[in-house]
C-alpha cells in the first residue's frame, strides 16, 4: 500500500521505492502535509 501511494503522489517508480530509505519515505510525507497544511494550522 505504502508503494502506491508513493508512486501515486510522488511521482516515485517502484525501483525508487525500494531504494529509498524509510527516513526518506517519511520525510517526503511530512514535506507534501506541511506544504498543504492550512496558515492557520501552524
């Protein structure tokens, strides 16, 4: 599932997603909600 979701919002292909490190993984997911994350959400 995780798989989808990366190559789904990301853009990723399945060779990039398993070489990515679950530090990576993480980070990218935290970077697309603090991009889309309200003003006034902080």
């Amino acid at each position: 599932m995780l798989m989808g979701v990366m190559m789904d919002a990301f853009g990723w292909s399945a060779e990039q997603f398993w070489q990515a490190t679950s530090h990576e993984i993480w980070a990218m997911i935290e970077a697309r909600q603090r991009a889309n994350a309200r003003i006034d959400q902080g």
